[in-house]
C-alpha cells in the first residue's frame, strides 16, 4: 500500500456556514455542550477534553458544512501535506492557535489539519461506576446524575421537563456522503493516512463505503474517525455532504440517556436515529438533527483499535440493522431543511426495503 503523505492523529472539530447562530447556540447548550465565545458572527462551543473548540459555525446566509479539522503530530508533517496538495500553511485562529492548512477531498468536502494547536483545561466530571450483575464496582454509593428527580419540572401546558444535558467530552467522527466509496477510502489513506477497520460492501457485492480510523500504530484509536458513504447515482445532489458528526460524552449510558430525555422533552428539536448500539463500532448512539436541518449524535462506549487490528469486509445490513435499536429513516445522513424530512423520509422507501430487503432478509409478512 502507498505510504501516505501524513497521518492525522485525531479529529478536532467540524465548521459550518449558519443562518441563525442563536438558534443554533440555544441547541449545542441543549446537546451538551458548552460556549467559548460567542458573537453576532460566530459561535464556538467546547466539550469537557481538551479540545478548544469541537464545534464552530459563523454567520451566513445560507447553511452549508464547511470542514471537518483534524491534527497531525509534526510540523514537518503539515508542511509534507501542504506541498503535496500545493496550499499555504496559516496561522490557527485566536482559540485554536497553532498552525493550519485548509484543503478540500475528491468530492469538495472541506478538511483542515492542524500542529501545535492549544490544548483547553479538560473540565472533571464526577462518572459514577455501573454494576452490572456478574461484576459490582460500586459499593455504598448511590446512582445519581445532577439533580436526581428535581431534574424534572411542569411546563405551563402541563409537559413534564427534564433539565439535565448530557455531557459532550469530543468529537469523534464525522460521516460523509461521497460519489465513489473506493476512490474516497484510497485518498483518505493516501494524503491523511487513514486505515480501515470495515469496507462496507453493498447488495452489489462491491464496496459501498468503509468505516476508516486515524494510524496510531501501538496507540488505541476509535473505531472509526470517519464513515464514507457511497451514494448511488440517482442520489448526485447528495455526492459530497456531511451525513453527520458523532461526539463521544464523557459518562456512560447514563449520560446518554439523560441527553435523550432532555432533548426530546425540550420539544424542539427533530429526532433522526436511536437509541440503539450500533455493530459496526459497537457505540451506544442517540442522533439528532439541529435547527439547521444537520445531523449530529451523542455517542459513548465504542471499539478501540491499534494498527494491527486488520480490516473486515462486512454487509451492509450491519450498519442499518445494528446489534438492537430501530432500523434509521430514510432520511438518515441526508442534511435536509427542517421543514423537508417528513417529505422525504415519505417519498424515499424505507432503509429497510432499500438495504435489508435487497440482501434477501425475511419480510415482514412471510
Ligand atoms: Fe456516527
């Protein structure tokens, strides 16, 4: 295999282009995480690593994904990557610092890559231990999370409220939707030095996309920093868009499912997939769509790998299927305006149909 141009060691943040950051300030602090700073022109909230920021987005007037930021370990590895792809080295803004090139994949999507970037306080939580029934860790000691039952309110229509957020620590994936899968694993390997644990390999027979991680060879990377996803034809206008960012929380299950009952009795916001955990990673995942129409998901328990674990061809239907959960909409990965996902999660047939019905699965009625 070609010896790649540099190997990012982790991924940062992603960046948007926004029509309305108050909107979208009001669902980050929802979603768990917390402001940086904050103006008219752009928003930068952090999670509790060390990250300065893992999500960003300025003002526009129209929404778009703009990058996902990376970090390599060496100088002279920036410099490798901004010769082989003939761009400048800059300068990192105030709260990132360091120094950043900015580069676009073979669909148009964005990428930054950074060295010596500023590294934030990691804010301590308290993560209680679980018992599970073969193994008890916690001993006098109760379970509690924030409030306990005063987390609960009435709203003024009568709607029980649940206060407590989860807690977001980082980003630890984005998802991508690309024309061809191949050609899109082989870059991402040739110029960012990503190895894949699964090639996702469609009804066709052929590979449809791949779970990929960052190279660090003795050290535990996740499962997989990136999903490609290849779309087939007929789906163009969605080749080369963000299908979503999965941030890791700090705790546990329990973290993720205070998250989902503080999200879903907010009222406000759209819910896209879960809970469930997934196969391909084994993550506990919970997503949701912003007020932008971008998907984004909490996270929390997922797969470790050194370089050596040697990539597997799986179908599929083990992404959709999951090992429990429900099977995802149509609409999952796909960046749609609020206001068009009932449409076309109607108009589209169903995953199930499309993915588990092609590989021949038993149907609903037999
Ligand atoms: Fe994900």
């Amino acid at each position: 295999m070609t010896q790649p141009i540099a190997k990012v060691t982790d991924i940062i943040f992603i960046r948007f282009q926004l029509r309305d950051l108050e909107a979208q300030a009001g669902y980050l602090e929802d979603f768990g995480m917390t402001a940086v700073h904050k103006t008219s022109e752009a928003i930068f909230y952090r999670g509790t690593g060390t990250d300065a920021y893992i999500y960003a987005a300025e003002k526009a007037d129209t929404d778009a994904f703009i990058a996902a930021g990376y970090e390599v370990n060496s100088l002279a590895e920036l410099q490798a990557l901004a010769e082989n792809q003939g761009v400048a080295i800059e300068d990192g803004d105030a709260l990132m610092g360091g120094k950043r090139i900015r580069l676009t994949d073979p669909d148009g999507l964005g990428i930054e890559v950074y060295h010596g970037v500023h590294k934030a306080d990691p804010i301590d939580e308290n993560v209680p231990l679980l018992n599970s029934g073969k193994h008890k860790h916690r001993l006098n000691e109760t379970q509690r999370f924030g409030g306990g039952a005063a987390e609960w309110s009435m709203d003024s229509q009568g709607n029980m409220q649940y206060a407590l957020p989860s807690s977001v620590m980082r980003l630890g994936h984005t998802a991508i939707n690309v024309k061809d899968g191949p050609a899109s694993i082989q870059w991402y390997h040739d110029v960012l030095g990503m190895i894949v644990s699964d090639n996702i390999i469609g009804p066709d027979g052929n590979v449809g996309g791949a779970f990929i991680r960052c190279d660090n060879g003795d050290m535990p990377s996740d499962h997989h920093t990136l999903n490609v996803v290849a779309l087939p034809p007929e789906a163009e206008p969605f080749h080369g868009t963000f299908g979503h960012a999965g941030f890791e929380l700090e705790k546990s299950l329990d973290d993720l499912m205070a998250g989902h009952f503080h999200m879903k009795t907010s009222g406000k916001y759209v819910h896209e997939w879960g809970i469930g955990r997934h196969l391909l990673g084994s993550q506990l995942y919970d997503y949701w769509r912003d007020p932008h129409g971008f998907i984004i998901e909490h996270w929390t328990d997922g797969d470790l790998m050194t370089a050596d674990s040697p990539p597997q061809d799986v179908s599929i239907v083990e992404v959709v299927k999951g090992q429990y959960g429900p099977i995802p909409h149509s609409s999952f990965n796909m960046s749609l305006p609020l206001e068009a996902v009932d449409g076309f999660r109607e108009a589209t047939p169903n995953l199930t149909e499309m993915i588990v019905g092609a590989m021949e699965a038993p149907k609903a009625d037999s």
